[in-house]
C-alpha cells in the first residue's frame, strides 16, 4: 500500500508539513478574489461542488463514549492510495504529480477535494492569519458553471474600480473562467502585491473590463457591537486565528444581564479549533460535535467555564457553513441558543490534506462530522428554530425580549 504523508494541525504552510499528521476538518472557503472567506461553488439550496477548502486540523480527541452512532451516508471519496499512486508515478515519469492527483480526483465525484501547488497552498494559508493579498471581492460559481460576484470589500481594489455584486466573471488576465473551479480562480487572481490583473466582467448585459492592482488586505474577523436593551451583536465572519478568543471576550464584556446575538450570517468556517473555542463561549464543557473519519469515530469538546446563563441567539443564513455550521450545531443541540434565519448550507464533511512527492497537496475528504444530538449536515445543513428571511436581528430581538432581554 501506498501512503504519504498529511500535514499537521497546527500550520498549513508548506515547510512545516514533516512534523507529524492529524485529522483536519470542514473549512474556509478560500475566494477566488484572494479573500479569506466567502467563496463557493454552489446550485442553489444544495451545493454542486465544495470550496477550495483551508483545512486545519484538531488535536487528537478521545473516541466517542458509549453506543456507536449509526453509520453516516458515505460521501463520494477519491481514494487516498490511488491518489498518491498516481501522483508517484507520475514524478517517476517526470511529469506533473499535482494533474495526476488532478485527474484522480475529477473522476472520484469528491465535492470537496482539492489538489493546491506549493504557491496556492502557502496563500491559502495566510488566509487563515486574517490577511492575504488579492483584489476584495468574494465570488461563487453558478449551476451552469458562470463566476458571479457576491460580495466586495469596501475600500478594495475591486471596489475603487467599481465592482459589485451580482457583476459576472468572464475573464481574469484573458483567460476564461466561466466552467472553473473556485480554486482554479484562486489560482488565478493570487499575485504578488502591487501586480496588475485584468478582469473582463459583465453587467446588464454589457463587458467591462478593469484592471486592478492585487494589494494586501486584512479582515476583522469578529465584530462587536451594541443594540438598545444591553444587546451584545458578536459579528463572526469567519474562524480566522484568534477568533475563538475575541468571542469570548467580547462575552465577557456584555452588560451585566444582556443578551447576546451571535452572527454567524455568510461565515463560511475556518479552523475548528477557533469554531471550538468560540461555542465554548456559551458552554461549560461538553460535547460539541463527534466526527467520523475512515469508520473511527472521535469527538470535539467544549472549554469548562462558559457563560451558560446569558440569552443567545445566533443569526444564520444559507452563507453559514462548514465551522459555523458546527457551531450552531453545538448550541442549538445543547439547548443553548436558538437558531433565526433561513436554512445554512450544508457541509458537514472532513477533509485530510495529504503532501504529494513534488509538493503540491491534495484535500480529500475522509468522513463526515455530527452535532452533539447525533445530526449530519451535510447536504442538508441546519433548520432554524425561528424562520427569518429578512428582518432578522428584528426577529432576533424579539425573541430575546420573550426572554426579558431588551427594552
């Protein structure tokens, strides 16, 4: 049998991969525009493909206690041993082992996977330190393969040039990229800072093109703010690094008796160990999700010494996935917080990044995870406890007055 390395849990970046292996899991979806989050491939409420996903793995957990839970659909693999085969032979005949893991990987109906070179991998990782250098501007990938843009960071260069949402993707430096993958976007929009990109776009039916300069930009991934009543909005945009931590504090700064309103709307994940760090917010120890990779089931724990008491509720919507679907998971199951908004996206699976002999390095996925009451999301996602297209926080607040939170 053939087998080759993974890369550890505790960095991503490339010349770290050789100290030692661990299971990673669910993800940041890494943008095509060169932010760190907000970028899939989607067909509407049931994704078609997974996000070129940044995957970081946990420390190694006890296995789950007491009866086995029944097994979990099995999600569509590339098979690990015929990767790494593939990718050794195809070094052995001097020829490129990330198209070979490449062309494995297309074929095996994996949604998630991913194959990165070096280059791609190392940025990728930035993206989890909350920085990275690109244009601003989140994009996803239609049904019928057209790149659209989502969403665009204010103060960006995309937004000096007049980007917004809903601007159609045609072209990045000429090369077409409607029927891409969002990782071959990616790919394509890195740069080094201060490097021209031309970008052909479409709007109402007419071409533009702009060219930018790519810049390094930053993120705040956790926002804080206050509503009337001592309402605590905690705004998560994604688990970057050190997000876990600002949630707490900034539970620990909430007034005295207020509530809180935990914003997860349009995070696409990040680490887990910040996902886990973040219910642990609102928890006093527990579980907060088992997962199962290869048949062997394992189990994420909360942190003792949680505020259990105070109101919460968190905001989610079809953008709400992968880590802070994991989240919500947690403190719904554990009757900690109700869930408002629309339905979240639904992935729920793990993935295992894997070095390859030139390097490069492929994610494939492994299993899937559970919430503490034994449901899978993925595919399916989380149903909210109070369905809310539109007026949310409204919605939200009056939950948290049924409570004796609010004015």
């Amino acid at each position: 049998m053939l087998g080759l390395p993974s890369i550890p849990a505790s960095c991503l970046r490339p010349r770290d991969v050789r100290r030692g292996a661990v299971l990673t899991l669910v993800f940041l979806a890494a943008v095509g525009a060169g932010a760190c989050t907000g970028s899939w491939d989607r067909s509407g409420p049931e994704p078609f493909a997974g996000p070129a996903a940044l995957l970081v793995g946990t420390e190694p957990s006890a296995a789950v206690p007491g009866p086995r839970a029944p097994a979990l659909r099995r999600a569509a693999t590339a098979d690990r041993d015929e990767v790494a085969r593939a990718a050794a032979e195809a070094v052995a005949e001097g020829k490129s082992a990330k198209s070979a893991a490449q062309d494995v990987v297309s074929r095996s109906g994996d949604r998630w996977a991913a194959v990165y070179d070096q280059g791609e991998y190392e940025a990728f990782a930035d993206d989890l330190d909350g920085h990275w250098t690109g244009v601003g501007l989140w994009a996803g990938r239609q049904r019928d393969g057209r790149i659209e843009i989502d969403r665009v960071q204010p103060d960006s260069p995309a937004a000096r040039a007049g980007m917004r949402a809903g601007d159609r993707l045609l072209s990045i430096d000429g090369q077409g990229v409607t029927g891409l993958k969002v990782a071959e976007v990616v790919a394509l929009l890195r740069g080094e800072a201060g490097t021209p990109v031309e970008l052909k776009l479409t709007r109402g039916g007419a071409d533009v093109t702009q060219t930018v300069r790519r810049e390094k930009l930053r993120s705040e991934p956790v926002t804080v703010r206050e509503l009337p009543g001592g309402i605590t909005v905690i705004k998560v945009a994604s688990f970057t690094r050190g997000s876990g931590d600002r949630v707490r504090s900034a539970v620990r700064a909430a007034p005295a008796g207020g509530g809180v309103m935990l914003d997860l709307r349009g995070n696409t994940g990040g680490l887990v160990t910040e996902a886990v760090t973040a219910a642990s917010a609102f928890l006093d120890g527990g579980l907060v999700a088992t997962y199962d990779v290869r048949g062997a089931q394992r189990a994420l724990y909360a942190a003792p010494g949680g505020d259990t008491a105070r109101p919460l509720v968190a905001l989610i919507d079809g953008g709400t996935m992968s880590a802070a679907e994991l989240v919500t998971g947690a403190l719904q199951d554990r009757g900690r917080a109700v869930a408002v908004g629309t339905r979240t996206f639904g992935k729920g699976s793990v993935q295992m990044p894997t070095e390859l002999p030139d390097g490069s390095v492929a994610e494939l996925t492994v299993g899937t995870y559970r919430t503490p009451a034994g449901r899978s999301l993925d595919g399916t996602g989380i149903t909210p406890d109070l369905a809310a297209a539109d007026r949310v926080e409204e919605r939200a607040r009056t939950v948290l007055s049924g409570i004796g939170v609010g004015p």
